[in-house]
C-alpha cells in the first residue's frame, strides 16, 4: 500500500515534469518516423517481401524494440541531472520507500515509450500495416518490459558512475553490438551461422522474435513465449538491482 | 536530543593506479541538547558533511553509533528518518519545478495526505516570505530565497531535529542576517538545530554551543563565551614607531599584569594580559612616564579563531 502509493507520487512527479516539457517525447520519435518513412521502402526489394506491408510486419517490430532498448538506456543521464541538483539526496532522507524511487521513474519511461509506440503504429498503418489488436497489446507488453528493464539498468548504472562522461560511452558500448547482434533491423535469416549463435545469447534478439511472431499474428509461435519471459526476469533483476543503487549511499 | 559515540567514517578514492584512503571522520562523540542551536565550525575537508550525511542516514558510518530524537542510528534508521530534517550543503530544489510543487511533494514523500501536504506548504511559503514567488520555477529564484525554499523543505513534516549544512554559504550579508533569524525562529518553535558552518562569526553569533572540528576529529566544545575564556586572557595591541619599540619593551617587560610581551615585526608590541580594560590605562601611563610616544592602542578579545589556532596550531582564517 504504503510502496504503491509512493511509485504512484514519483511516477506522477516525474511524468508532469516531463508533460512541462513533452517536446523530448517527439525529439525520440522523430529519428524512427524518419526511419519509417525513408528507409522501409527500400525494405521490399531487400526483404523479398511479396508486398509493402509485408514487409511492414518484419520492420516495424524491430523499430519499436530499438526506441524501447535506446530510449531506456539513456535516461540515467536525467538522473545524472537530478543527483547533481541534490534531489535524490533529499528524497532519501524521508521514509520514501527506495523501490519507489526507482519504479516511479521508470514507469513513466515506459509510458513514454508507450506513447512513442503508439504514434509508430499508427504511422505504418498507414502504410498498409495490418495487426490485430490482441497481438498489438502483446507486442506492446513485451516492448513495456524491454523498457522497464533498460531504464531501470541505465538508472543504476548513473548511480554508480554518476557522472555524464562516463555514462555516454558506457551506454553506447552496451548498445551497439547488443542492437547489431539481435537482427533488430533487419531478421539474421540470411546471417551465417556464426552469427546466428551469437544472436541465440542476445536476449533482444528473443525479443524481437517475438515481437515480430506478433506482429505476424502467429500468437502460438514458441519466440512469443520465450521472448515474454525472458524479458520479464531480466526486467525484474534489472528493476531489482537498480533499486538496490538507490538504496546504497549515493553523493 | 542527539547522542554519537564514536562514530567513524573512512573513504576510499582512487588516484590512478593508487587507492588512497581518506579518514574523513574519526570517532566522534557528541551532545546535543533538545532546543538548541548547535553549531559545527571547521574548515572545509574537516568532516562535517560526512558526518551529517551519517547522522541522517545517508551513508552508513564504519564504525561507533548514536541515537537521534531517541531513535537508534543502526537498528532503526527508519525512524530516524522520520524525525529529522536535513537540509543538504549544494542545494536540493529542481530547477524546473516550483517552490509549491517541491513542498508538496516532500511532504508528501513523507506519507502526508496531498490536501494537509498543500496546506502545510501554504503555510510553510507564508513563513517563510516566499509566497510571492510560490509559482514561479526554481530557477528563476535569487540564491537567498533558493536557500529559504530548501531550508522549508527540511521542515516541512515538522522534525524534532533539523540538519543544516552550511546554511549562509554564498550569501549576500543581507541575506545571511535574514537566515539567521529563520534559524533562530526555528529553535523558538521548538526545534533543535544543528548547523554547520566555516563562518567564525556565524557560529559565535548564532549559536549555542559549537563543536570545532579539524581533520575529522573534534577538538573543542562548549558555548562561544566558554571557548574563548579558556584561551585565558586579553590581547593589548600597542603601536609604535620601530625606533621606539625595544626601549617600550623594555619598560613594560616585567610589569605584574603583563602575563607575556611580544613585539611586532614593523614596530608595536603585543601584551598578553588578564583583563585588558585594567591593564590599558597602566600601558599607557607607564609609556607616559617613560616619555614615549604611542601610535594606537587596540583591546584585542579572543575569537574563536584564537580557540582554533590553540588547538590546531593554524588559523581558521588561512585554512
Ligand atoms: N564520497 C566521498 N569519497 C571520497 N572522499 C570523500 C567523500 N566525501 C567526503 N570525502 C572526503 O572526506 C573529507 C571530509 O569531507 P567533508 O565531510 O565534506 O568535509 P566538510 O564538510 O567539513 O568540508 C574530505 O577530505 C573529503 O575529500
Ligand atoms: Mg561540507
């Protein structure tokens, strides 16, 4: 009660700042509207897709993982901002409970990346994209949880290293051959094998999989399940971890 | 109201390939009474913070304990929370957010329902002259009314005990008189306040009792007026020409009341004496009588940097 009530005080805390300023929400968008727009249609040919909204299904899913994992990593650097300020100081001196500190924070990042997700959809229907809605809803759970988990390890890591410097090339060490290696662009079908059995380690790349299975509308695919429940206990020891940073002593 | 005993506190930093470990705080044993405003005075590096961020639960101590508002520091820093405010040195306000919003939500942060959370940030706005400038963001506020916002803060849930770090650092004289009377309408309220500070005047001024800390350890604690009367005596400052100072020094070496004579390097001596009130007029009718002409006379009464410089050898004012 007491937890549920402090995550819902930080989340609406940090979502109205964000609301003051909902600018970044479409700065975030725009690089995958633009991607959308400029580079599917190249995708077709490339894809040997038999039709533009086929090849739609194989694209969009990637898309909308590659904004879930960059847009969480990068918001330890608004923390950064807010240990400098001293807020975080002050929060852990009340009774605040630590877990809340961090969930609140990171839900709103979720929701944000929901919003993002949306507009997304939105665009490829144009397109010619088809989903149902049951897998869309999926979809956008899996793509919750991927959130959650990588904002949560972008806040503890900020804690950690607390300083910009040292989080920006952190972050993009991570995220480079994590967003290479999981076919997040274009699928590994053709990889070679080498390449495959690197992807098989990469937890996104399950995330993927099943993000497009969904998208492809095959529900019963076995990557729908997997990439959930992957997801799910790495968001979990991510959430939990970073919540310990909160806890720890912090300057 | 607080307790510590020996409470300790070393940092490891790392300097390239080296580790070094810094002794921030090494054993420190304090009292401090309900309704007081208690005073840390050191230099910078002497372990204030460190010591405040340990009282409030910020960071864990390696070693000793204590009991705060009569909450255990180890077993309950729970509770201990719940009774002090603590008012961090480098600020803790949001510069896009607004004094109102920032109040209502400490508040809150402390299980506060939002309705008694914006009526105690009303209030707390009113008290504290910022009602003014409540909606307006954080940034656009002077450093003065900054302060006043983050001093609110810590007392929002009403405390027994607040925590100020360095509360008047980087304020303009106008505005570090005005905190004063905050913080001395804090102790009428009720309140125990404890404060740090690098300030000599500040902690003589306002208040009670101090503690002086240097390089982690506590050296001296007592009211202001006990400090500097342990630093037994007056100073009499007495100018002169250099021409006349050996024969000046010379009539008044060996006088009852002359405790001890030194003299000045560009000319002038300076007498250590019990009571400089007494001993001014038979300075001056001894130089009389000796015919020497004299520049100035100055009564020089301990400070609190005399109390410092005793007990570390250096002076607050250099450090
Ligand atoms: N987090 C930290 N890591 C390493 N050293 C620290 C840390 N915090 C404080 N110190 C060191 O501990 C000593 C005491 O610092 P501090 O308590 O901030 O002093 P003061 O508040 O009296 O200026 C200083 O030498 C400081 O450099
Ligand atoms: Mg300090």
């Amino acid at each position: 009660m007491k937890f549920a009530r402090d995550t819902w005080l930080i989340f609406q805390r940090q979502t109205q700042l964000l609301l003051r300023n909902p600018v970044w929400v479409f700065v975030g968008v725009f690089q995958p509207v633009m991607y959308l727009l400029l580079f599917a249609p190249l995708l077709k040919p490339a894809l040997n897709a038999p039709t533009q909204a086929a090849a739609y299904k194989i694209f969009v899913p990637g898309l909308l993982v590659l904004l879930a994992i960059f847009g969480g990593l990068f918001q330890g650097f608004g923390l950064i901002a807010e240990l400098r300020a001293g807020v975080i100081e002050r929060s852990r001196v009340t009774p605040i409970s630590r877990l809340a500190l961090l969930l609140g924070r990171s839900l709103r990042d979720v929701v944000s990346l929901l919003v993002q997700a949306v507009i997304i959809t939105l665009l490829a229907l144009l397109f010619d994209l088809r989903v149902f809605i049951g897998d869309l809803l999926l979809a956008y759970l899996l793509l919750a949880l991927i959130a959650l988990m990588t904002s949560a390890v972008s806040y503890g890591v900020a804690l950690k290293v607390k300083s910009e410097d040292a989080l920006a090339p952190l972050m993009n060490t991570v995220a480079q051959p994590v967003l290479l290696l999981s076919g997040i662009l274009l699928p590994l079908t053709f990889a070679p094998g080498w390449l495959q059995g690197i992807a098989n380690w990469n937890p996104f790349s399950w995330a993927v999989d099943g993000t497009r299975a969904l998208f492809a509308g095959d529900l019963g695919s076995d990557r729908v399940w997997q990439g959930l429940t992957i997801t799910a206990v790495l968001a979990a020891l991510g959430v939990y971890w970073a919540a310990r940073q909160f806890a720890r002593s912090v300057r | 109201m607080i307790e510590t005993r020996g409470l300790r506190k070393s940092f490891r930093s790392r300097a390239g390939r080296e580790t070094k470990t810094v002794d921030a705080v090494r054993g420190v044993n304090l009292e401090v009474a309900e309704g007081e405003i208690f005073g840390f005075l050191g230099p910078n590096g002497a372990g204030k913070t460190t010591t405040l961020r340990m009282l409030a639960t910020l960071i864990e101590p390696d070693g000793g304990d204590a009991t705060i508002a009569g909450a255990d520091l180890r077993k309950d820093p729970a509770e201990v929370r719940r009774r002090i405010g603590y008012v961090p040195q480098g600020g803790s306000t949001w510069d896009e957010s607004t004094a109102r919003e920032e109040l209502v939500l400490h508040a809150r942060m402390y299980g506060i329902g939002k309705a008694d959370a914006q009526r105690r940030a009303a209030r707390a706005l009113d008290a504290f002259q910022l009602t003014e400038y409540a909606d307006r963001k954080c940034k656009t506020y002077s450093g003065g009314q900054r302060r006043r916002v983050e001093i609110a803060l810590g007392i929002i849930h009403e405390p027994k005990i607040v925590f100020l770090d360095e509360p008047t650092t980087g304020l303009d004289p106008q505005s570090r008189a005005h905190m004063w009377d905050e913080i001395r309408r804090l102790r009428s309220d009720g309140m125990t306040v404890f404060i740090t500070t690098h300030y000599l005047d500040e902690a003589d001024a306002l208040c009670d009792r101090i503690a002086i800390m240097d390089n982690g350890e506590i050296v001296a604690e007592g009211t202001p007026g006990e400090l500097k009367r342990e630093i037994s005596g007056d100073v009499v400052l007495v100018g002169l020409d250099l021409a006349a100072t050996p024969q000046a020094a010379q009539s008044l070496d060996g006088e009852a009341y002359v405790n001890k004579l030194e003299t000045v390097d560009e000319g002038g001596l300076r007498l250590y004496v019990d009571e400089g009130a007494t001993a001014i007029p038979q300075v001056l009718r001894r130089l009389d009588h000796a015919g020497l002409e004299l520049r100035s006379i100055e009564l020089h009464r301990p400070s609190l940097d005399d109390v410092f410089l005793t007990k570390t050898g250096r002076s607050l004012r250099e450090s």
